[in-house]
C-alpha cells in the first residue's frame, strides 16, 4: 500500500497567469506523450514518414522549450523540466531494466539521438557558461582539489540543511524519501558505464567503489536494497522510478549530466571530478536526513541508508581524492583543470537540485496541512 501523503506539490496563481501556466503546462505534457509513443514505435527511424504529423509538432514544441530554457534569462522551469524528462527518458535507454525487452527496440535510433544531442547542445552551453573555465584552466589542479575536498567535507550547515534537520515533518521526510528514490534504487549504475579499458590502480579502484555500492555482489546488501527498506517501512512504492513525476527538473539535470560524462569518454577526467566531488560531499547531506529521521523518532529501518552511506562514502570520498583524482592530475597534466571542472560543475548542480528537492517538500508540506 502506498502513502498517500506523498503527493504533487500544488500550485496557487491568479488571473491570466495562471491560464498562461496551465496552457505551457498542457503544451509539454503533450510533447512529452507524443514522444512516449514514438519511443515505443517499432523501427521508429523507418517509421518517421508515418509519423510525421506526431514528429513535427513534437519537434516544434522542442525548439520552442530550448529556447525557453537556454536562451531565456529567467529560464522557463517548465521548459526545462520538459528537455531533463526528454532527455531522460533517451538516456535510460542505455541500463537495463529487467522489464519487456521490447521497450529497448529504438536504443540506437538515430532519431533518439538527434533529439539528445539538440537538447545537449544547448543544455551544456547553458551550463558551462556559469562557470568560470579560464580560471580553472590555470589553477594548481592538486592544490585546488585538496582544499575542495577539506571544505566540503564538513560544510557549515545552510538555511536548508536547518529546516531538513530541525523543521521537516514526518510528510516531508516522506516526501523526500520519494524523490531521492529515483537515484538511490539505481545507484552506481551510471559508474558502471566507465569502468571498460586498461587496467591499472585507478581502473581497479573505481572498480572497488562500484562493488561497496552493490553490495560485493550480494543483493542484500546493495545500496538499493537498504533504500527500497526505507520506503517498504512507509509503504511506499519500491519500484525503480515509481515516484518519477515528483522529481524536480534540477535532479533530473544531474542524473542526465552523469550519463553524457560517462558515455563520452573524452569526458573521463570531468566525470571523475564530479564523482570525487559526489563521494566527499555525501556525508554532510545524509547526516542531515539521519538527524531529521532520529528527532521524528523514526525507526532504524526508516534511515539505515543513510546511516550505511556516511560510514561508507566517508571512506568513498579518500579513495576518490587520493587514489582516482590526484593520480589522474598527475597523469594527464595538460587536462588536468578538467577535473577540477567535473568538480566544480557537480557541486553547483548539486546544491541547485538540493535547494529544489527542500522547495519541493515545504510544498508538500503545505499541502499536507491545507487538507489536514
């Protein structure tokens, strides 16, 4: 039986506004239908003449959402979260579900992916933009990495790591479990994508990270499993991407920007970086959620992941710092910023898929006590 507490946030406007809103909302909602449909058509790529009227005004709606989003400066949010589900729903293609094999029958579409690569496109441009890459180009890669890692181990706590720990309800802890699900069902599965080529020491240290998140090979004690236990003890759905229409675009943002680094592997010294970056600041967030959960009095199954990451990504972000990202400064001097680049992008992205996920429960919340 699933909570029924964990809901949709609402939204309250008034006047045209709100008819604007709901008319965008509508627009998207539609293009994302239609391109569900096409996602499923057999042969879609020898299909597309057939299709044409289902195509173009998805393609219409996708130029207008670029635009929207990237060459807005406000950014349109329902814009963007309508190209992070798009791209999403591409991206997914690349792990394997364990459900029909023939929802995998468009995976190396050549119209799939055109669609990702326009939205890339314009996306990472968007992105890279808010970072300053001729600084990092010329910074001590070692030194920056170093001093990176020993303030974002122990950050001061922010406004929202307040309200998480000493405000957020029982419904909002709920509330967040549903959106977390989406990355914690799945986790390491994008790490996985990197691993192939020569070996040596960094190889096989990536290796030893991706085997602690999947348990040494025992299911019950993967990652996942401890985090399905968070959400059986709520009787909430456990199911890979059950509360997916609850995810803020921000998420979404970070889960397809993992995907590009790892299925391009010019990108290796940016994906690691970010990873690296993932593995040191982990704990300080989960110890938030541990101490929301221990002053609701929650049960230990209701926060065991949380408890099993700071033990373990404490030690994760050591080995990523010492064993993977110094090591490849070393390595690839030249390229070297880029790792500092993965890093910085990662904890930017983080921190604005945080700042979502607590605007997301505080909505929540409110709800909650509007019909309570």
């Amino acid at each position: 039986m699933q909570s029924n507490l964990v809901m949709f946030p609402s939204v309250e406007a008034e006047g045209k506004s709100v008819q604007i809103g709901e008319t965008t909302v509508t627009k998207y909602g539609s293009a994302e239908q239609q391109f569900i449909e096409l996602l499923v058509t057999e042969d879609l790529d020898n299909q597309l003449d057939v299709e044409v009227a289902k195509v173009s005004e998805f393609e219409r709606t996708l130029s207008t959402a670029i635009r929207a989003a990237y060459q807005n400066a406000c950014g349109d949010q329902q814009a963007h979260r309508f190209l992070q589900r798009i791209l999403y729903r591409i991206n997914r293609l690349k792990l394997f579900w364990y459900d029909d094999l023939q929802h995998y029958t468009n995976e190396r579409s050549l119209y799939l992916s055109s669609c990702r690569n326009q939205i890339e496109a314009a996306w990472q441009k968007w992105e890279l933009a808010q970072i300053n890459v001729s600084v990092l180009q010329q910074c001590d890669v070692k030194q920056a990495l170093i001093e990176r890692g020993a303030a974002d181990l122990d950050p001061p706590l922010s406004d929202d790591s307040r309200y998480i720990r000493e405000q957020m309800t029982e419904a909002g802890y709920r509330h967040l479990l549903a959106i977390a699900s989406f990355d914690g069902l799945v986790e390491g599965s994008r790490l996985s994508r990197i691993l192939g080529g020569a070996a040596n020491e960094v190889q096989c240290m990536l290796v030893r990270v991706l085997l602690e998140e999947y348990g040494n090979g025992r299911l019950s004690r993967k990652h996942s499993t401890f985090f399905a236990q968070m959400l059986a003890e709520f009787g909430m759905n456990t199911e890979p991407e059950g509360y997916f229409d609850l995810v803020p675009w921000e998420v979404l943002a970070c889960a397809n920007h993992n995907f590009l680094l790892t299925e391009r592997k010019r990108y290796f010294l940016r994906y690691s970086g970010g990873l690296t970056y993932f593995e040191v600041a982990g704990p300080a967030a989960y110890r938030n959620y541990l101490t929301a959960a221990q002053r609701l009095g929650l049960s230990e199954a209701a926060m065991g992941y949380w408890e099993l990451h700071i033990r373990e990504d404490e030690r994760h972000g050591r080995w990523m710092l010492d064993d993977v990202a110094l090591p490849l400064a070393e390595q690839y001097p030249d390229d070297a910023w880029e790792l500092v680049l993965g890093y910085d992008q990662e904890k930017l992205m983080s921190d604005r898929a945080a700042s979502a996920v607590v605007r997301s429960i505080r909505e929540a919340e409110q709800t909650v006590l509007a019909i309570g």
